[in-house]
C-alpha cells in the first residue's frame, strides 16, 4: 500500500526547487546613486490622471509639453515607413539624412555652419544629457547649475556622482547667470545653461551668452547648452551657444517645438574630441535611438507653417495667463520670452508650494507644478504654469484660479 502522498510542489518550487527561502536571506544593497528626488512634475501629473479619471475635470497645466501631437506631414510618413520593412538597429549616432538634415538647420536659423559628423541623434534630450554628462564629467567635478532650473540636470548629475553647485538667479539678471556670479562659485568643471529656461522661459541676449561663453573658454569650464526651446520665443529668436563658441555642447529635441514628444528623439552637436566617446557611450548605454522616429524626423522640417501655428497659439495663451495670474495674487517676475511656461511668486498665497498646489488640484481641479522641483531653496514660494494647452484650457484655469483667490 502506497504511503501518504508527498506534498504537490508549488509552481516555483517545481521548476526552482533549490529557491531561498524569505526567511533565511539578506536582501542585496540598493545603489545610493538611486537616492535622488523625485521629478515632481510627475508626481503631480499622476495626481492629476488619478482625479481625471475619478471626476473627469482636471485643467492641465502641469506638464512641459504640447498638446497637439506631430505634424500632418511626420504621421503620413510614418504610417508609410510602418510597412515598408522591418524597423532594425541604427548606428549609435543616428540615420545620416536625419543628422546632415540637423546640421543643416543650423545654416538656416543662425546662419552657424555645422558638421553632420559632429551630430549625434539621441533618445530624445533626456538620453542626450545623460551621454553628455558621462562624457564630460568625472565624479567629484563641480558643475554649476542655475536654481531655478530643470530638476533632472542636477538628479542626473547628483546620481552619477558629480558635485553641484546651485547658481541662484532671479529678477535682478532676468533669471539667468553672469559672469560675476561664476566667478563666485570658481573653480567649477562644467556649467549647464538652459536658453529659453525652464521654468522661467528667461532667454539670453547674443550678448549675454557670449560673455558667458567667453568665460567658460577662457577657464577650461565645459559649457552644455540646452537649447531645446528655441523657436519658441516671443519676440527675437534665441541665439545658439555654437554662433558664440564652437567648443559648446548644444542639446536639443523634438519634443518641444516640433510636437514630438513621444517619439522619444533629441540631439547633440559635439566639439570633434567628444564624438567618439559619446559614440561609444551610445553603443552601449542605447544601441541607437528610435528608428521610426528618426525616419520620419527628417520631415518634420519641412511642417514648418504648422507647427508655427502652435507657437502663435501659445503667444496668445501665454498673454491670458500673464494677464490673469497677477489678479490671482501671484506676481510674475519672470520674463517668459520662451518656452510655454510662466514661473509664478506665490509667497502671498502660502509658504509651501507642494501644499498649495495639492489644494487647487483638489478645489478646483488645476494641475501645476510646485517651485520645489526647480529649486531645493526657495521654490517652496513660487509654482511654474504650463500654457502649452489649448487656449481654452488655458482661460478656463484663469478663470478658476482668479475665483478661489477672491473666495478665500
């Protein structure tokens, strides 16, 4: 007669039989390198979703990005390029007509004659700044960035161990740097400038950024230029780092002006001593960027009447914004020459920008993103409004953010 039956084995056990036990294990370190703060914009962007999908009324104002998608001429390409063939690897540096085409479009806006060899097609500017920074900054090297300023410069520096050093900048020099205020922070091995910024939309004179490209030349400091809002100014074009100095590591994308934020591709024009390193960078960290993306990328050049058409339009909801936020007791400092946003002084409303934003995404549904993600120091007095919507999501949040000012 048979014995009693052996246990049935779990389905992990049968096919790991020799698998740790919960009990008798010690869990393996978590890098500190992944200790960093959070991007706060998505975190608002995830609290927005979740109201959105319980009631169905949120205004988002929240997120740097357009909310018209790419171009007519980019989605024909696109749907052509999907069954023309299989969609394999690239070269690490990007398909040669998207990176000649770039290069390219420097003669045509600054009149700046670029090498395609020293362009590098990247996984959109986040992928760009991730390469650059590898490239060009060892642990331990001092790198200044401007406070306010894009919380992943300084996430994505910190992570890879390179010291920051916070620039504070307001309305006394327009939210952007001098040279005296470098020279109050020397040594410093790199210096991360965005032209129009964010969260300011501040914009340098050809002035201004040469004499900072004069000193970063004149001291050995690597200059990386995040350029990714030019043509999205309101009154004259910003000027590229590379018409002032050749050595300058420019950064730009698809996202912003061309509607392609989901395509995930952005670029770098790279000084020849940096483009194989970068390169081999590529090869390993990404193998190469998104390959529909940079197919029909090279079109997207030639959208230019639309895409236009989206930049008058956040003219004109920059102009409703700039105009109700005062009334809504939030004064503006700064400019907003470029990008979509306005960057708002909210010291007379509360003292902690995190709560305040919470209590106007749960009263009145608008979605914003609180000062602190854009500087550690005094963001807790400031928010940054996104105006990249819709001209009548743009009125309807004024509209509800000038009411709860006068009811409270």
């Amino acid at each position: 007669m048979a014995g009693p039956l052996a246990p049935t084995p779990s389905p992990r056990e049968a096919h790991y039989p020799s698998a740790v036990s919960s009990t008798d294990r010690i869990r393996p370190k978590i890098a500190s390198r992944a200790d960093i703060a959070p991007f706060y914009v998505m975190e608002v962007m995830k609290a927005a979703a979740e109201r959105e999908a319980a009631t169905g009324d949120v205004l988002h104002l929240e997120v740097g990005q357009p909310s018209t998608g790419a171009a007519e001429g980019v989605l024909s390409e696109a749907e052509r390029l999907l069954r023309s063939g299989p969609l394999g690897y690239t070269d690490a540096t990007g398909v040669p007509p998207l990176r000649e085409r770039i290069a390219a479009s420097y003669m045509d806006l600054y009149g700046v004659t670029v090498d395609a060899a020293s362009v590098i097609v990247t996984t959109g500017a986040s992928g760009a700044f991730t390469l650059a920074f590898l490239a060009c900054f060892d642990a331990g090297d001092r790198v200044a960035l401007l406070e306010p300023g894009y919380p992943c410069y300084r996430n994505a520096l910190e992570a890879f161990g390179v010291e920051v050093v916070g620039l504070p900048v307001g309305p006394e020099t327009r939210f952007q740097p001098t040279s005296e205020m470098l020279n109050a922070v020397e040594p410093l091995d790199g210096l991360v400038l965005a032209s129009p910024a964010n969260p300011t939309g501040s914009a340098l004179t050809v002035e201004e950024l040469r004499s900072i490209c004069t000193w970063c030349s004149r001291r050995g400091v690597r200059l990386i230029a995040d350029e990714i809002y030019h043509r999205l100014t309101y009154g004259d074009a910003a000027p590229t780092a590379l018409g002032a100095w050749s050595d300058a590591v420019v950064i730009n994308s698809f996202s912003k002006y061309y509607s392609m934020t989901g395509w995930r591709l952005g670029w770098i024009v790279a000084p020849e001593p940096l483009v194989a390193p970068i390169e081999h960078l590529a090869q390993n960290l990404t193998i190469s960027p998104p390959t529909l993306s940079q197919l029909v990328a090279v079109s997207a050049f030639e959208c230019t009447d639309e895409l236009d058409s989206h930049v008058r339009r956040y003219a004109a909801n920059r102009d409703v914004l700039l105009d109700a936020l005062p009334q809504a007791g939030m004064p503006l400092h700064a400019p907003a020459d470029g990008a979509f946003y306005a960057y708002a002084d909210i010291s007379a409303l509360a003292d902690d920008s995190q709560e305040l934003c919470r209590v106007w995404l749960d009263e009145i549904g608008v979605a914003a993103t609180p000062g602190i993600d854009f500087d550690p120091n005094r963001g807790a007095s400031w928010v940054r409004f996104s105006f990249a919507g819709s001209t009548d999501e743009i009125a309807a949040a004024a509209e509800r953010l000038i009411d709860w000012y006068r009811r409270r």
